[in-house]
C-alpha cells in the first residue's frame, strides 16, 4: 500500500469550508514537474480530469408516459430513428448510433439526444398490434424533454482510457470513425485527451469504483460499473456510466456524423481525482510524452490490424507524426479544447462546494480482458472457391500469345509472373481490346502492375468488398511472398448463391 | 487583391486556349488551383493577384470568349455554433488553411484554402461551409 496522504472524508470537509485545493490534470502535471511530485502531492487535493470524445456506446433510457387510450409500443421512433422497444409499453432506449430511416446517418440517435438536452420537439411515433389492456395500435405526437417521466443517458462504454491511432497503407482514401485516413500513410487519427484522460489518470483504479460521481455530459452523473470491452492490463480500461439527462448541458452532449460510418454522440465527461495517495498522485502526474497509444493500419480488414507506430500523446497532440520516414498530419477526432473545458469546469464546481466527491460502493474489476467473437460457424474462404488451374502470362509475352492463350483457357483475367510464378502484373480481355484498338504489341505496354489480390485465407465477404471498391471483377490470390495460386472471379463467388448447383448459402446474404 | 473565379466551359469552349489568352493579353500570373473536365463541361477554379482594374479586365475576356465566370467571394467559413474544435477537419486540409491554435481552437486562413472539400467530409459535425 502506497503512503497515505488525505481521506475522501477529509477532501469534502476542506470543499465545505472552501479551502480545497483543486488543480487540472493538465496543471497537476506541470507543478509535479516544476516543485516536485511529493510536494505537490501534499498541497493538492483533486485532481480534475476531462474527456470529449465520441462514443457510440452511449444512449438515453427514456419514459414517454402513456397515451389515453394506452398503447404498448412494440416500435417507435424519435424523428424517425428507431428507439429499441424490447421494454415496458412507454419504455424505450435511443442509442447513439441508431440512424434516421428517412435522412440516414446524417442524423441518428447522437442528434436525438443533442435535441432533447436542446429542449427541442421531437415527434415521437409508436406502433403497435394492440392488446385488450393496450388497445391503441398507433401514436404519432410532437415530445420535448420536460413531456418525458424520465430521460437517464446510461452509457455502455465510456472514456476509454486511450484509444488506437489510425493511418492507411492502402491507395485509396478511407472513411473511418478515426476520420479520413488518406492514402499511402498520408495522415493519422486519433482520439483520447492523453493527459486529461479521467480513466489514465487513475490508471490503477484506487479512487474511481462503482458509485463515484463524475461530470457527465454538463451535469451529474455516476459509475455504475465497468465499461464494456474493459481492459485494464492493456490500458484501456472504460467505465459504464448514467446520469439524468434533464439536467445535464447541451455543450456537452453533441451529436455528430462520421462520413460513410454513421452517427455518434460527442460526451463531455470528467472525474476527480483526490490524491489519497502517493500512487494515485504518481499517476495523476502522468505527463502526455509518458502516455503511450498504437498507430495501426486501418486498410487491414481485420480486428488484429498491424501496429505501424508506437507514438506518445505528446507527438499525436503536436499534430504531426513520423511515418516511414515521412511526416505527416495527426488530427484528433475528440476534441482537447472542450476536455480542458469539462475539467476546468469540475474543478470551478468542486472550488464552489457545488460537487462533493464519493468513495466507490464496490472497486472496478482489474482482470477483465476483451475477447473476440468466436466464429464457429463454417465461412467459406477463398482457397475453398479459387480456380487453380489458371492461365498466367510472362511479361515477355506478346499481345498475340496472350489473347491466344485467353481464348484456348476461357479466361478473362490473367495474372503475369516472373519466373517464380511471383505475380508481377495482370492483364484482362478489356486491356487486350485497348491494345489491339492502340497498335500495342508488348504486354509490357498495357498490363496492371498494381495488383489487388486476395490471401487465400479471406473470407469471401471481404473479398466481395474488395471487388466492389475497386470496380474489379477478378483477384489472383497470393501467398505472403506474392507466388500466384490462383483465381477468384466473382463468377465464382456467384456459385455461393445458387445452391441447386451445390454451393453453399450465405445466411442473411442471399 | 486576391482574387478567385470559377470558371465554365462549354463543351464548344474546351479546345480552346482561352485562359492562356487571358493570361497573355490581361499580362499577369494566373494559377489553377482546381480543374476537373467532364463529357459535359469543364470547370476551373483560378486565383490571381492584381488590382481591381486588371482583375475585371481577365474576366471580360473569359466571358467575351463565351466562359461562364463567378466570382468567389470567401472560401471557407466554420459554423462556429456547431464547431466543437475536434480538429478532425486539419488531418486533411492540405494547405494548412484550417489549424488549431495553442489553445485547440479551430483557426481558418481562408488566404490558404483551396477548395479542395477534404474538410467537408472530415467534420463529423456538418460545422464546415465551403464557398464552390
């Protein structure tokens, strides 16, 4: 056990009599390195922390009241996005993510949330089939926040602890929930407020628990346990948390749109941290340039994507980042001037005697691991529906030998190797008719060098992606040094769809 | 004064070097900042630095040579009520034309931007107003 410095007990008798000493984690750092931890531990007693970020694992419980006659909603939407209605008949949840089945991810459930701490109307409709207690089978009405029994945000998974860096080895553009990653490593997103992070602050959960009150969303709020995908060992530990919603602060909660993601809701949340002690206040003094995340590559349509980089807040904050030897543009997706804002205005609260800070009811678990969903149903892969017995092509080939040889294979695509069948290039029947239509005789001339393959071991959806976001109708596939093993087209995967001819079916997809 | 144009062409319009002859008779620097060409059109954006009288001067040429022209008053201006200063928007402006200050808040030298719209789809709070 770490030296004692001060009791819970004691930091609200010193916020009741107005002489508590509170600091940012941002200013708490700086003192720490300017007088010292230990005195600095000593004379401070809390330590405010802020987060603004988005997560999607947030949503609002919500109570509409009944209608006369009653109706026993079995769906309803709030400007036309869906709320979940698994519940009581006047019972319903919005998520943050759920999106307008008219507008789109343009607006979704962040934005419905946003309008209702606005004191905005909203229309409301229910369905229903009717029963002999709920006879009303459809409602449609105008609601605004002060209409509903109760409105408790209850948020899943908040404040992760840090999140992953995102960059982009592929060609083209994405569009991420960690922003638009350009191609090539052209930039890197991010998002966490590094030093400000409540849950690295107090990284190794000593005074945040069950039960501790915090600034949610511009007002009160409180733990209610671990977040979802909780993972302290790994750093990236989340908190599950609630809070009425009537009285929290639009600032604070604002809907947002990631392109081609969908929607979210941005949430103001901060804790304090008293510095109970010498280990909490070791913590709290974390600086940036000690906080560590990964870059990882998003173009990796996998959940174990390659870390490119190990990087500190400090270089992610100062907005530019080495790459490859290149550097380039990092931008945050959270937003650090509204972080500082929720700490300062925590510490403001606390100074004030407005907001007294709790001993945890029950601690958060440290064993918690995040697993991955098992998969044990068969997926076909590629090296189940690849042709292997392909025609291939010899970079020295003429455009004569080629179009001879795609006539005698039946073959449209036709990947070019090197002497050790490493793929090299790929021509198709499209690129032989723009030869002849030029007068170009050497495959050289005319073939793709830039290869998109697919691995053998891939699943057949990412691989029907993949030919949907280049606009390609056939991949050689490749084993990791680049020798060809065949082809897929998407002739074969058409085979999954038709099972009369002894494919198999994709559940859900046909 | 800076100033910048859309240029349109006509289909009829897009053989013909009527920029060039702009730049040859308004005798000052023209740079293309943008320029895309369909089956049905082309259109341009160009920027120059000059006074009013030789500005008005390219332009009479352009439309004398039958290309539409528009004036661009601003370029790009940040809603500040929806702004909420993420940043997400200077990941992907490739002049600098939007940064964050010491202080994290969103900062728009409109002089830099080049309407290339990255920001449009970077801002997750529809916060970003481009002036095409």
């Amino acid at each position: 056990m770490s030296e004692a410095l001060r009791t819970i007990e004691q930091v609200n008798e010193k916020i009741a009599k107005g002489d508590v000493v509170v600091l940012t984690a941002e200013e708490f750092v700086k003192i720490a390195e300017s007088s010292g931890l230990e005195k600095a531990a000593r004379e401070v007693d809390v330590v405010t922390t802020g987060t603004f970020g988005a997560m999607c694992s947030s949503g609002a419980f919500l109570n509409f009241g009944h209608a006369d006659p009653p109706i026993k909603m079995t769906r309803a939407w709030l400007n036309d996005v869906p709320v979940y209605k698994g519940l009581a008949a006047v019972d319903g949840y919005i998520g943050a993510a759920a999106y307008s089945e008219t507008r789109g991810i343009e607006y979704g459930g962040g934005h419905v949330i946003e309008d209702l701490v606005s004191g905005k109307e909203l229309i409301l409709r229910g369905e229903s089939y009717g029963t002999d207690c709920y006879p009303r089978k459809y409602v449609e009405t105008i609601i605004r926040i002060d209409d509903l029994n109760q409105a408790v945000l209850v948020n899943p998974r908040n404040a992760y602890q840090r999140y992953f860096g995102a960059t982009n080895s592929s060609d083209r553009t994405l569009y991420t929930y960690l922003g638009t990653l350009l191609p090539n490593y052209g930039n890197v997103g991010y998002s966490g407020s590094g030093e400000l992070s409540p849950l690295y602050k107090d990284k190794d959960l000593e005074t945040i628990g069950i039960g501790t009150r915090i600034f949610l969303g511009g007002g009160i709020g409180y733990v209610i346990g671990e977040g979802t995908q909780h993972y302290p060992s790994k750093n990236l530990s989340t908190i599950m948390v609630a809070g009425d919603l009537k009285q929290m602060n639009p600032r604070f909660l604002k809907g947002a749109t990631f392109y081609k993601y969908g929607a979210t809701l941005y949430v103001g949340l901060g804790i304090p941290i008293p510095l109970i002690n010498m280990n909490v206040a070791r913590n709290a003094a974390t600086p940036d340039r000690e906080i560590f995340t990964e870059i990882m590559d998003y173009s990796v349509p996998s959940v174990k994507r390659p870390v490119v980089k190990k990087v500190s807040y400090e270089e992610l904050k100062s907005g530019r980042v080495e790459i490859n030897g290149k550097t380039v543009k990092a931008a945050s997706m959270s937003s650090l001037r509204m972080a500082r804002e929720v700490a300062q205005t925590l510490k403001k609260w606390i100074e004030e005697g407005l907001f007294l800070l709790t001993k945890p009811v029950a601690p958060l678990r440290k064993d918690s691991v995040q697993k991955t969903m098992p998969l044990r149903k068969h997926e076909p892969k590629v090296v189940e529906l690849m042709r292997t017995q392909i025609v291939t092509a010899k970079i020295t080939d003429s455009i004569k030998d080629v179009s001879t040889k795609m006539v005698r294979g039946n073959a449209d695509h036709v990947p070019v190797v090197d002497e050790n069948n490493k793929l090299v290039g790929i021509v198709t029947t499209w690129d032989i008719a723009k030869a002849v239509a030029l007068n170009v005789q050497k495959l050289d001339a005319i073939m793709t060098r830039n290869v998109i393959v697919a691995k053998p071991h891939e699943t057949i959806d990412i691989v029907a992606n993949r030919m949907e976001q280049y606009d390609i109708t056939g991949l050689p596939v490749v084993d990791d040094e680049g020798h060809v093993l065949g082809l897929i087209t998407s002739a074969d995967l058409s085979r999954l769809f038709k099972p009369s001819e002894g494919g198999v079916v994709i559940e859900g997809q046909a | 004064m800076k100033a910048r144009l859309e240029l349109k062409y006509s289909p009829a319009h897009v053989n013909k070097p009527i920029l060039s002859k702009a730049i040859l008779e308004a005798r000052i620097p023209i740079n293309i900042l943008k320029a895309s060409l369909t089956a049905s059109e082309g259109i341009m954006t160009i920027e120059m630095d000059a006074d009013r009288e030789t500005i008005a001067r390219v332009i009479e040429i352009l439309k004398s040579n039958g290309v539409q022209v528009k004036e661009i008053p601003r370029y790009v201006e940040i809603n500040t009520e929806k702004c909420i200063d993420c940043g997400a928007c200077t990941g992907v402006c490739p002049t600098d034309a939007l940064t964050l200050n010491s202080d994290k808040k969103l900062i728009v030298n409109e002089e830099k931007c080049i309407l290339c719209g990255n920001c449009l789809k970077a801002c997750p709070r529809g916060a970003v107003i481009l002036y095409k």
